[in-house]
C-alpha cells in the first residue's frame, strides 16, 4: 500500500482491505530521537495503546491498522510534536497522558473486544447496559456500577484494567473487597492472614484467570503489579498510576467507602461496584455503596451505570431468579 501524507487540511487517509495507512510527517528530522524516545520507547508506547503497526523513517512515522485507532495514534504523535516545540523532550508519564487525551476524545470501543493477555478468551461487551459501562470506565476516572448479580459488574471492570495495563496505560490494578464476616470471626479460621482472606477474594481471581496465564497472574502479584487485598487494607495509602476497583461495595459502610474513594491518585481509574439488595451489614449500618451514589452522582469525573435485568449473562435461569426475588421484597432504595 502506498504511503501518503496525513493529519493536515491536504493529507488524507487511504483506506484499503487491511486497514488504513497514515504518515505523520516529522516537523523537525533532527529532532526524531526525542519523538520517538529511547529505543523507540514512544512509539511502542502508541503502538501498544491502539493495537496498530507503526515504523519510523527520517523524515515521518507511518502508521497502519483500523482506521479508528490509527486516527487516535496520529493524534498523538502530533500531540507530541507539538510539546516538543517548547521543550527537549517528551517524558513517558506525558506520552501516556496525550495517549489518554486521544482516547478519551475519540469514540469507545462500542462493542469491540476488550483485549487481554490470554487470546484464546474474547471479551467483548454484551448489550447497550455493558457496553455503556465500559465506555463510563474508559472515559471517566470514578466509576459506580449497580447491578444484579450476573450483570458482568466485577469482571467487566477488571478486564478493563487488564486492557489497560497490557496497553502500559497503567502500570499496577488494585483489587479489593470487603471481608464481611457471615458468622464466623476471621480469627477464628485456620490459616494465616492471606488463607483467611482468600475465600473474600475468590471470585477477583476467578475473573483474571480468564484473562491471564496463572504464572502470568502469580509473576505480577510477586512483583506488585496486581494486588488483591480485603478493604480494610487499604487505608492510609495513595494509589498512582492504577486501576482500582472495590468489588461488592454494598459491604462497605459509609466510613470504609469514603476511606476507599480517598485513595484514589493521579493518572489513575477507579471502579465500585455493588448490587444494594445483597447486602450483608447488620440492620443499624449504612451501606457506604448507596450513600456514594447518592452524594456523587453528577459530580464532574464521576459516572454511575445502573445494569438491569436484561443486562444479566449468565443462565437464563440468573434473571428469573432476580425477578422472582425482586417481586417479593424490593431491594431498599
């Protein structure tokens, strides 16, 4: 395919069987090192993000794949070209901002697949109520989801942070739950700390083994790349760079909600979620999930996604249950 000029008012696009072709003219060829970063740090960094094939020449980057992606790589190295009119060079915490600029300016995946590590599993977005959660977590930096059980709440959010992170967008999820005590006290259970918290935590693993090799899962968790931990760990700390994400926050008073919400730091996304009907406090406690909602509803950089019904994927069976259950005692408001 031949290449041709793109992103100014006399470039164009070509569109062909694969895909479309761009070439981001360089401003300044002497100044290609910078652009492109160390080891080409700056293009793999754009190559990784948007799932498109580039190569550098002298003189220009061409850049083929989907259309879609291919317009938000441009962008971006245009974004780029741009900073380094009045500086040396591009720092990778900005190439990752201008990737998160682009993206967030262009449209959601609408459906597509979510990409992960493990390829044989395609995860794609089931339903206007799914997909519209997905684009709420790209697109927003705090995110509630309400939901029945089987709504997909817990493992579409850590497939996003798995995309995420394979796309070096982030470089560690967090995920936590609350460790409500059903009866028995944990100290009572056998096992250290990590054995007695485990059982909480099950379904966050069960969901990343679909997304990931289990030595691939074991690697990342001793490196602190992913960490699973119950809520109450969370405290006193400041999470960077991360996707984090509270799982069954209906468990979560109003105390520990806000104590979550407050570590959310800088270049980060965070995600809550909770279905209010299966909580498990004692009567006299709030549920900190609701009370959130309520509060931050609206509030810029927040979005609430409410799945229904309609939105559950598992058995048939799943939504029949909900509905039966649903009829005979509404779930508190």
């Amino acid at each position: 395919m031949e290449s041709v000029p793109a992103r100014r008012e006399s470039d164009r696009l070509r569109d062909g069987a694969d895909g479309t072709e761009v070439t981001v003219p360089i401003e300044e060829p002497s100044r290609r090192g910078a652009l492109y970063g160390t080891a080409d740090r700056n293009l793999r960094l754009i190559r990784s993000a948007f799932d498109v094939r580039i190569s550098a020449r002298d003189d220009s980057v061409r850049i083929s794949g989907p259309s879609e992606s291919v317009q938000r790589a441009a962008q971006v190295v245009d974004e780029l070209q741009k900073m380094l009119r009045s500086r040396a060079v591009v720092s990778e915490e900005q190439v990752e901002e201008a990737i998160r600029h682009a993206t967030a300016s262009g449209k959601p995946l609408n459906g597509r697949a979510i990409e992960v590590f493990t390829t044989s599993v395609t995860i794609v977005p089931k339903g206007e109520g799914q997909r519209r959660y997905v684009e709420a977590i790209q697109h927003s930096d705090l995110t509630f989801c309400i939901g029945p059980s089987g709504t997909g709440k817990t493992y579409l959010a850590v497939a996003v942070a798995v995309m995420l992170l394979k796309q070096q967008r982030i470089k560690r999820i967090v995920l936590a739950r609350p460790a409500v005590e059903a009866g028995e006290k944990l100290g009572y259970l056998p096992g250290d700390m990590q054995a007695k918290v485990n059982p909480y935590l099950r379904p966050l693993f069960d969901a990343m083994h679909d997304m990931m090799s289990f030595e691939q899962i074991k690697r990342f968790i001793q490196n602190d790349v992913v960490e699973v931990v119950p809520l109450a760990f969370m405290r006193g700390r400041t999470l960077n760079n991360a996707a984090i994400i509270l799982d069954e926050a209906q468990n979560a008073t109003v105390g520990q909600m806000l104590m979550f919400l407050t570590r959310l730091g800088h270049h980060s996304k965070m995600v809550v979620t909770g279905d209010q009907s299966q909580s498990d406090l004692a009567v006299a406690e709030t549920q900190g999930f609701m009370d959130a909602v309520r509060k931050l509803d609206g509030t810029t950089g927040v979005s609430v996604v409410r799945l229904e019904r309609g939105d559950i994927v598992r058995h048939p069976l799943v939504s029949r249950i909900v509905e039966a259950y649903e009829r005979a005692a509404p779930p508190p408001s």
